[in-house]
C-alpha cells in the first residue's frame, strides 16, 4: 500500500463519518510558541481554546510536520524523521473519547477492502493515563483484552504542547511487530518493536506553566472537551509496506537508492554508512519542503535549522565518499517523489534549487579553507608522534571555519585520529561565557536576549553551534 494511498483511506474514512476535509498548513504556519508546525492539531489551537469559534464540529487533515527536537534520531531508530506528515481526526466540542477510541479501532483494524487498514486484531497494543478508567473500559468494549492495554505516567499519557495550550490525557496506538523485532511485554517494555503508530489525545485543560513534560499546572477546563488525534503516515506505511524503518518506504527510499549510486556504496552493507544513508534521505526530504515553504538558510532560527539539514546531507554524502556537489543530484529525487502529494513543489523548485546550490558551495568552501588547517594538525600530530588533535585546533576550525566538532572527529577517526574534546568544550564554554557578557554590556543586547529567550521557551533554540540544537528545555 503507497503511502500517498494510506493517506487518502484516512482522509475518506474519516470524511465518510461527517469531518471536513482542511488541506495542510504551511510548516511556517504562525504560532508564536513554534519554529515550525510540529504536530497537526497546530493551526486547530485557537478552536480547542475557545479563542475562536470552530467553522465546523469535526475535521480531518494530514498535516506536514518538522521536529527538530528528533534530528539526533534519524536513522538510528526506525522510526524518527525530522519530516513527516501526521494525519488526524479533530472533535471540536463533539464527539469524545468513546467517538475516538471506536473511529480509532474501526480505520486500524477494518479490513483493506473496505478502505480501512486491515492490521491483525492480536497485534494491537494501546496506553492509557494511569487510573483513566474510562478509557480502558472503552477500549475492552471494541474488543482490546486487558492484557493488552498498559497504563503510563503522565510523561507518557499527557500530551500538551507547552504554554499557552491546551492538554489533556492521551491514550496511544502500537502494533506489535513482532517476536524478532525486540523484547515481549508491550510498549512498556519495547518501543521499538511496539511501534507507536497513533496518539489519541482527549483534550480538556489548558495549561498555565509547565516545569517540566509530567510537572505543569493547569489554569482551567477548557469550555468543551475536544479530540486531537495524530498518526504517523510514514509508520503506518513502513509496517503496511512491510519495510524495516521509515527511510525505507516508497516516498523516501528512492532517495538512498540515488545516494548509493553517486557512492558507490550499496545500502544495507555497513551499520555506520547505513546510518548516513538514512540521514540523506531524511534531510533531503526536510530540506526540500522547508524550502518550498519559503524557508531560506540562513544563521538565524528557521534559516539555521535548514542550513544545520542541508550541511549534513553534504557532510553525511563525503564520509560515504562523495566530494563532488551532491545537492542537485539528491533533491530532484524527492521532489518527483513529493510532488504528487504536494504540488506547489514544482512551483517553488527553481528558487529551491538556486538556494540550495548556493548553500552548497559556501560550504564547500568551508570544507576547502579548513581542511588545509585541518591537514596541518594532522601532519603536526604525526611528527610528534601523538594520536589526538589538540582541542585548541578543533576550536579553531570551529571557530574560524565553522567545523562542526563532529566533522572534525570524523575526519580526525578517518586518520587513526581523535581529538582532545575535553579542552575543545572547555574553549566552546569560554566562548559562550564572553558572548553571555558581552550581549549583557552591550546596548541592544536586552533585545536580541529576549528573542532568545522565546526560542529558547518555544524549545527551539538553534544557533548555538553546529551539532548544538540544544532542546533540554522542551516540554513535548
Ligand atoms: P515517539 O515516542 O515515537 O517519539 P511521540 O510520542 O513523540 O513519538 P506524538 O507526539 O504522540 O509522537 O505524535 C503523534 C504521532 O506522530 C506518533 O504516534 C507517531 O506516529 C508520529 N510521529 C511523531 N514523531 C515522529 C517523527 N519524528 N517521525 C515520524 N513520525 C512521528
Ligand atoms: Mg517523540
Ligand atoms: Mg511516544
Ligand atoms: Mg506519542
């Protein structure tokens, strides 16, 4: 089953059952709290606020989604993009928990004929907020044994999305794949072989702080109780396409077969390039629909996490062994991939492309300029017969070339190499103790703190460095 067909079942089944059907909004939507819409009841908050009124009771929608909070993920676990595309069903003050949790069973289990997904009963797994009776009486009602319904915590069973926002307990969809995917006894024990495919959130409060994922307060009910619900179109259509992990399905997969053929390499014969594979095709994706989007590298937020996705594809594509321009080869690739799905991709492509080139030659001639340093400590450290760079050299690079610290210990790895990365951090703390004191002294420096400090709240806080997406402050 293609993904794109996976997405239009959704899209009818729930249009069959009186929801409207709204297109995605842009990744750029404009949520103060947010750098890019990450989840797809985003462009729904002020209705499940109560701030504006509803159009309509019921709506459906498959909403493109960036989490860059998941970059470390790509590739390693099965089942982390940077992009995917998350499909949902919304009650605006209408149907409740029992109206979601029969929709829910009914489009999961259903058979394939009759537009439905047709995954096997047995395999079905579900969660539920600790002492949520209700809910898991609803879900042995449609047929779930208890023995198949675990109950979580509040850091598993609460979905919210910081402040201001609504929140409220949270019940999850998982499908066992397996004996020889990990170990036995549900989600609880193995998220990797019980793959989370679908989150039910049953919305009712809205938050005044948030200290912490399962630390906030509540400020009050909200005036109805509403039904936000996300499924991972790309899980669904890895387990349905019976592939592996998500960079495996048909919209992406293309992507590391065009990788393979410009290294030379072939998929699937080395953990560590395996890996690099799976970090192209995801960010190749990402990069292409931010881009379409109007999103432009820059150094700044939006900008940097783009430039942070499209240097990785260069920096991931030269350690499998490609140093030529790979950008323009790659992109094409997942745009004839994406375009069925999302047309405005051809019209955005001649900007996409010019952009992206430019990109990739300032970077080529970060990569050009450093490497002569770079090949210097190396021929030092060899002619004083030590085997680490020193943490000076590598601040340097960083500093002066913008080297990620992780470029420079591959390459250093590449010649038998590491590197001193305790003195490097200690330099990169320095660093960010001066610039902490200098916006401090400096006239504007007030202003240019506040917009941080929002970015930083949102969760999102890029720029701090190359590979220092730091996200310790994020609540969902
Ligand atoms: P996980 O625990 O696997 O990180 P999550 O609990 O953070 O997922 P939710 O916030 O509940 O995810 O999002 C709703 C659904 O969106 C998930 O059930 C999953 O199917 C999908 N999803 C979430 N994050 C990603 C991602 N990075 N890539 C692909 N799909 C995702
Ligand atoms: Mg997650
Ligand atoms: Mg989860
Ligand atoms: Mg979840």
């Amino acid at each position: 089953m293609k993904t794109a067909e996976i997405r239009s079942r959704f899209i009818d089944f729930f249009v069959k059952h009186q929801h409207v059907d709204v297109p995605s909004a842009s990744l750029l939507y404009n949520d103060p709290t947010l750098l890019f819409v990450n989840a797809g009841m985003v462009p729904f908050k002020p209705y499940f606020l109560g701030d504006e009124p509803a159009p309509y009771d019921r709506a459906v929608s498959a909403q493109k989604c960036v989490r860059t909070l998941d970059i470390e993920e790509v590739g390693k676990t099965t089942r982390h993009g940077t992009f995917f595309q998350m499909l949902g069903n919304f009650s605006f003050g209408d149907y409740f928990k029992e109206g979601a949790i029969t929709y829910a069973w009914e489009f999961v289990t259903g058979s394939e004929e009759d537009g439905c997904l047709g995954f096997d009963p047995e395999t079905v797994w579900v969660t539920a907020l600790h002492g949520d009776q209700e809910t898991i009486d609803l879900w042995q009602k449609v047929g779930i044994p208890r023995e198949r319904i675990q109950e979580r915590g509040l850091k598993d069973n609460y979905w919210h999305m910081g402040v201001p926002g609504p929140g409220g307990p949270c019940s999850e969809i998982y499908i066992d794949r397996g004996p020889g995917f990990g170990a036995d006894g549900g989600p609880e024990a193995d998220e990797d072989r019980f793959l989370e495919i679908w989150n039910l959130v049953f919305q009712q409060e809205e938050l005044s702080a948030v200290r912490a994922k399962d630390d906030f307060d509540v400020a009050r009910q909200l005036p109805s109780r509403n039904i936000d619900t996300g499924a991972g179109l790309e899980r669904i259509a890895l387990l349905k396409q019976n592939v592996a992990n998500m960079y495996e399905i048909d919209e992406v997969y293309p992507v590391i077969q065009k990788a393979a053929e410009l290294s030379g390499k072939r998929y699937g014969d080395d953990h560590t390039d395996d890996i690099r594979f799976r970090v192209v095709a995801d960010h190749v994706r990402s990069s292409l629909m931010l881009m379409t989007d109007g999103v432009t590298p820059g150094n700044e937020a939006r900008g940097y996490v783009l430039r942070r996705l499209l240097r990785r594809v260069i920096r991931s594509m030269r350690l499998l062994g490609v140093s030529a321009p790979v950008l323009l080869e790659l992109l094409p690739v997942s745009r004839d991939l994406m375009r069925v799905s999302y047309p405005d991709i051809d019209a955005a492509w001649p900007r996409v492309a010019e952009a992206a080139e430019a990109e990739e030659k300032s970077f080529r001639r970060t990569l050009q300029s450093g490497t002569v340093l770079f090949d210097s400590a190396v021929d030092d450290a060899r002619s004083e017969h030590v085997t680490t760079l020193p943490g000076d050299q590598a601040f340097r690079l960083h500093d002066t070339f913008g080297f990620p610290i992780d470029l420079t210990m591959e390459m250093a790895a590449e010649q038998g190499l590491t590197v001193d990365r305790a003195r490097f951090d200690a330099l990169m703390k320095e660093q960010k103790e001066r610039a902490r004191a200098d916006a401090k002294s400096k006239k504007g420096g007030a202003a240019s703190l506040e917009a941080y400090r929002e970015l930083r709240e949102a969760g999102e806080v890029p720029f701090l460095g190359y590979t220092d997406l730091d996200v310790s402050t994020r609540v969902r």
